[in-house]
C-alpha cells in the first residue's frame, strides 16, 4: 500500500492484482480501504496486541524459543502506540512506513 502510493500507482488495482497472489491476507481484504484512508478505528487494538504479543514473547524466552520477528513486530506496534494509537486497529502498523 505504501509503495502504491510512493509510486503513484492507482491503490485499487494494486490490492486487486496482489490479493489474487501470496499477499493475499484478511488484514488486505479487509482493511485496505481504511488503511489507504488513514483511518484505524475498527477491529483488535495494538494495546490488546502488545499485551497478547507480551505473553508471547514471555513464554518464549521462557522456554528457549527464539521469536525475532515477533519481538521485530512489537516493536513496531510500540512505535504507534508512542504515537498515540494505542486504540488504534493493528492495520495502523503501515503508519510505521508512511509517517516514520
């Protein structure tokens, strides 16, 4: 979505063509409008992620396992809510790339 719009391309037709492919996901199906919008007021908010992420990562250090990505993501869910979007949706994380 990011690119899309870097790249001035027509968003509709990119989540069109990308959807039919690997990056399909109910996170693009779904959200992709309010995302292209700016808009995150729907659905699990990054609070609600952090904590279950929390547990997560918790566990894991408990029992050895190693979850780079998971401690990768976040972080990047604790960057919105530094910027005030803790109630925001976990579609906000494009925020982290449009708005750095």
């Amino acid at each position: 979505m990011a690119f899309a719009k870097a790249a001035g391309l027509d968003t509709d037709r990119v989540v069109e063509v990308i959807s039919k492919g690997a990056a399909q996901s109910w996170q693009m199906e779904n959200r992709w409008k309010t995302m292209a919008a700016g808009r995150f007021d729907f659905g699990f908010a990054v609070d609600w992620m952090r904590k279950d992420l929390g547990i997560c990562l918790s566990e894991a250090k408990r029992n050895g396992s190693p979850l780079p990505v998971t401690a990768l993501v976040d972080q990047f869910y604790r960057l919105v809510q530094q910027r005030g979007g803790g109630r925001y949706d976990t579609s906000s994380l494009i925020l982290n790339i449009e708005k750095p």
